[in-house]
C-alpha cells in the first residue's frame, strides 16, 4: 500500500514539474514577445502648441538628428517658419 501511495506521489510531482516547466517555456516565450513589441499610442505635446495627441497620428520633423512630432502639417509649419519660436523643449 505504502508503495502505491509512493509512486501516486511520485507521478504527481513529475506531472506538475513537466506541467510548470512547459508552461513556464510558453509564458516566457510570450513575455519576451511583449517587451519587443513597441508601444502602441504613446502620447507627445507638441512643441509649438502644446497639445498632446498619440505618437502614431503626429507629423514627423528631423531637427538637428532628432525626430521631432507634431499635431497637424500646420505646426509642422510654424515651427519650420520660426525656428523655435514656439518650441518648448
């Protein structure tokens, strides 16, 4: 009877390790996807204006090596025009 109950025991425990370790593969198979995936709306002020809107939906200016977004072709615009005359940062 004690050998019986040793190897319920013993089965028991080798079918949670092999359940932990397969699933412990898939969780970090899919944690590790999550970090490389970028962020999907990461919300910017606008230099010229000051409105935050998502990154996704802004309208890109390299300045000096840096990407700079905007809110509308119109700011984009302004600050072309005056060069930091509005520029905040």
């Amino acid at each position: 009877m004690i050998k019986i109950a040793l190897l319920f025991l013993l089965g028991y425990l080798g079918f949670r390790l092999l359940k932990a370790a397969i699933l412990g593969n898939i969780r970090t198979v899919e944690s590790n996807r999550r970090e490389r995936e970028p962020l999907a709306d990461v919300m910017i002020q606008d230099p010229v204006c000051g409105v935050y809107f998502p990154q996704k939906s802004g309208f890109p200016l390299d300045v000096d090596g840096k990407t700079l977004y905007f809110c509308s072709a119109e700011c984009r615009e302004k600050f072309r025009g005056g060069k930091g005359e509005g520029d905040r940062s």
